[in-house]
C-alpha cells in the first residue's frame, strides 16, 4: 500500500479523535485503532516512514498518538 494512502487514512482517524475533549485518551484511542484495523504490514510501513521522517503530511495528532503508542502498533 502506498504510504499517501496511508496517510490519508491515519489522518482519517486522527479527525475522528481529535474532537475528544480528554486528549491522552484520544491519542489512546488513535493507536488503538490503527492496532486493530490496520494489517501489520500498513503500520510497519507507516512506522518504516515516520523513522525516515516522512512526518510533513500526519495530523500533528496522529503524529503524537503513534510516538506515544508505538510499541502498540509495532506488534
């Protein structure tokens, strides 16, 4: 899959979440998502970008949510 595609969807579900008045939780809940939806090759890919700094086009809330969550998402 193609990391713009990605993208868009993790932005996705950062917009879903970032209405959450509890932010800690709506990071949780980012991380959580992606977790349980998303096939561990889509989140090793978006883990392999964000190493590579290819951070410009994440919500700065998805960006938050899989630096303070990530070793939930790289399993």
């Amino acid at each position: 899959m193609q990391i713009h595609t990605l993208v868009t969807m993790a932005n996705r579900i950062g917009q879903f979440f970032e209405s959450y008045s509890d932010r800690d939780e709506a990071l949780a809940e980012i991380s959580n998502h992606i977790h349980k939806f998303w096939d561990p090759r889509m989140r090793r890919e978006l883990l392999s970008q964000m190493d590579a700094g290819a951070t410009v086009d994440l919500l700065p809330i998805v960006v938050d949510a899989i630096a303070a969550h990530r070793s939930v998402l790289a399993v």
